[in-house]
C-alpha cells in the first residue's frame, strides 16, 4: 500500500480592527510581521495487506515529510503565503513493483531493491489573501505545484470569507482545481509481457522457470485477455467547499462544512496487482514453496499477476462535518469534530475526534486526544484472489475494504509571545509536538511524530 499519512497543525491570527481619532482612521495590519513555520513528521507502518501484490504481502513504508511555511505581509491588507514541503518515504510493498530484481528471492513478504522502493514527493503552493479595509471581507488564490516518482499535478483555486454580526458570524466559499498526469508504472511482468508481445522467453522471462498451482513447469500464463496498459493518463479533481461558523457564546464556538468533490480519469493504481478467483495460477521462484505463499514465513516464490487494478473513471464525494469548541474554565478546553462521507463508489464513512487541551502554565499545554473512524467497503474491493475475472471493475486495496481505526494521540504545546529566544531576527513564539499511535482491524499499525516551530521576524 502506498499511502502516506499526513500530519496538519493549524495556527490562528488574531483579530483585525480600526483605530480612528477626530482627523485619522488607522488600520491594523492583518498580519503584523512576517511568520515562519518549520514542520516535520515522520511516520512509519506495519501490515500484511499490500496492495502492489494483490491484498497480501508486507506493508512496511516509513516516511518523513520536512516543510517550511512563510507568511509575509505585502502591505496592511496584503499576506502571501509559501508552502514548500518534501516528503521521502521506503517502502516495502510498492518495491515489489518489480521483486525480481533484488538478491533475496522474490516474495511479497520481502522487500525488494527496485526504483520504486523509495521516492521523494515535492510540493509547492503560493496564497494570496486580500483583506477589506474593515476586515469582513477575505479573498483568497493560490497555485501549486506537485510531483512524485509516477506523476505530476499543478493546482490552483480561490476563496472568498465573509464575516458579520460583528464577527461573530462567518461564511465561506473555496474552489479548488488539480489536473494531475500519470507517469504510469507497471508490475514487471504485465509491462515485460506487453512489451515482447506475449513472448515469455524474452525480457523478464528469460531464463526464469514458470510453473502452476501444481508446481509443474507451465508456459501458459497470461494476463486476462485484452490486457493493455492504460491510455487514459490524467487524473483530475475538482472541489468546491462551504463553511460557516459562529460564536455561541463566550465559551463556545461551533463550525459546519461540506465539500462536493468530483474526480475523472484514471483513478486507479497501474502499480497494484490483482489476482482472480476464477483464473489459474502460476508463479516464479521455488515451486516447493507454492503451497505456502499466502504465510509470511514464504520467502522464494512469487505470483504472477492477473491484471492490475481497474475502477470507474469518475468518483463523486461528499464529505460534511461538525466542529464544536468549549472553553471549560482557564486550564482545560474541549475540541470536537465529526464527519460524515459518502462516495458513488459505495464508501460510507464516519469519524469523530477529541481534543483536551490542558493548560499547565502560562507557557505550556498538554493536550490528549482521540480519533475513531470506520468505513463500508468500495463496491469493487474484495480480497486476495476472491475478485471474478468477469467483473468490469475490481481492486485489492484495503484502504477501499471495510474497516475501523482508533487513534490515540498526546501533544504538548509551548507559546511565547514575547520571543526571547531568538535565531537571526527570528524569535521563537511557538513549538508544537504530537505523538499518534493509529491501528485498524484489519492488522494495520503506525506511529506519527510530528513538530512544529513557528518563528517571527523581529
């Protein structure tokens, strides 16, 4: 599975007004210095359902994601804001996009040595924000930049805020636009076959013994007829996102948002295998062995693929939620959120979280939270060797299967608005850090670590 999970630590600017004598109205700027951001985070995994090698195999991906942010104020109403940020990860189960190339057998337990076992993501992203002279009004732009070892994507989108009731009230609209293009990889043995025309004593196959379910020697294994590689190599989104939010009163404050999202192209992952249960059989490597390679103590024979994964060329999502903040007294708060999702391609889900913030000095929180999420099952998922060659649609990914994950995170948060301590001319205000330990029922487990510095210019 080539999943990489994100880590986002928010941070809020203070309110705007107008100051006015009898001659001069003054206007406080909307961003008073210019602020910088140092996050980091690294995450790792376990599992034994990748999907490269058709919901069976090991999952074991780490990765590690420096990113800088920079606000700075053009004028009193003016911010741009960059975004730049990479992320490296390994991975154990996309390097069996090609396991034949290491000099371990081959096995979708073992990690091979191949270009796909690890890669870099890049990212860049410039906001503008404009500010109306007595701040009720916020416009928004920006534009990004992405890309990763088997595509690339360019963005760009806009928003606009409004706020009233003496800003206690606040509308807004976003929309949002990434025309991403494949740069397709294949598992070595469809490209290989595609490649030579179906003749198996060239390229890959050459010099490697094939052999059935049966461990007898076979030279007649194919993908599924028709099989091709993929034309279509755009991948495109498109979202327009609503929120509104109001202070209750002065302890609490509450928020709704919803999203419609709209994707076209190819959605599917050229990477990931698929193995059927109507179709025979055959692999590489110690034919002794076959009758184990479902057992992660198998380490010599590899399954050769039916076809990869294939799903519909369009995918339409609603995502809603509920955010709810409590001020309890001058040490603890709570923050809550739920979401609700739904898809046409047969994924309902729903999350809720917990957020405690304690106070323990003037300087420095605690805050303990939780995070528990479930989901239906993608019409078109079912497990290793269990999708018909029949169907039009079909995928292994347990990241489409159903499933329930609990999440259980600590943090500890330290501000100083005076920034005594310094860097060059940039003074430390806040240091941000937070542990999650994540676990799905399906056997999936990860660690998160993440930290946040926020700098600024003095």
């Amino acid at each position: 599975m080539k999943k990489i999970i994100l880590i986002v630590i928010l941070f809020s600017l203070g309110s705007t007004f107008a100051q006015q004598d009898s001659t001069t109205v003054y206007k406080k700027r909307v961003l008073e210095t210019t602020e910088v951001d140092f996050l980091t985070s690294y995450y790792s995994q376990e599992g034994d359902n990748a999907a490269v090698t058709g919901g069976i195999g090991t999952e074991k991906l780490t990765d590690f994601t420096p990113t800088i942010i920079v606000s700075l104020p053009l004028n009193a109403d003016d911010v741009l804001t960059v975004d730049a940020g990479i992320s490296t990860y390994s991975s154990a189960s996309s390097s069996n996009l090609n396991p034949f190339d290491g000099s371990k057998g081959a096995s979708p337990w073992v990690a091979s040595s191949g270009a796909s076992q690890q890669d870099t993501w890049g990212n860049v992203n410039v906001g503008y924000a404009h500010s109306s002279d007595d701040r009720n009004n916020i416009w928004n732009a920006n534009v990004s930049f992405a890309t990763e070892y088997d595509y690339t994507s360019v963005g760009f989108g806009g928003g606009f805020a409004k706020l009233f009731n003496e800003k206690n009230t606040e509308v807004g609209v976003k929309a949002n636009v990434y025309l991403d293009t494949w740069s397709p990889k294949y598992p070595t043995e469809l490209d290989t076959y595609v490649q030579t025309n179906g003749n198996l004593n060239q390229g890959f196959f050459q010099d490697i013994d094939i052999f059935d379910q049966n461990g007898n020697a076979s030279s007649a294994w194919s993908p599924v007829a028709g099989f091709d590689l993929i034309n279509d190599k755009s991948r495109n989104s498109y979202s327009v996102s609503f929120s509104f939010s109001q202070i209750l009163s002065k302890k609490a404050q509450m928020s709704l948002f919803f999203d419609l999202v709209k994707q076209e192209g190819w959605l599917a992952n050229p990477m990931q295998r698929v193995y059927f249960a109507d179709v025979d059989n055959y692999y590489v490597g110690n034919a002794n062995n076959i009758s184990s390679y479902t057992s992660s103590s198998n380490r010599d024979v590899f399954q050769l693929a039916d076809d990869i994964e294939r799903l519909p060329n369009s995918r339409f999502k609603i995502p809603l939620g509920l955010r709810f903040n409590y001020y309890i007294n001058e040490t603890v708060s709570l923050r809550t959120y739920y979401r609700y999702y739904y898809d046409d391609w047969g994924i309902n889900s729903h999350t809720a979280n917990v957020e405690v913030p304690i106070k323990i000095t003037s300087k420095f929180t605690l805050y303990p939270s939780y995070r528990f999420y479930n989901q239906t099952a993608a019409d078109y998922f079912a497990p290793y060797e269990e999708n018909l060659s029949t169907s039009e649609f079909y995928t292994s990914d347990y990241d489409l299967s159903k499933f329930s994950a609990n999440q259980y995170g600590f943090g500890v948060s330290y501000t100083d608005i005076f920034t005594k301590f310094n860097i060059w001319k940039l003074g430390l205000k806040n240091v941000d850090f937070k542990y999650n330990n994540y676990k799905r029922n399906t056997g999936l487990s990860a660690n998160i670590f993440a930290i946040a510095f926020k700098f600024v210019m003095n």
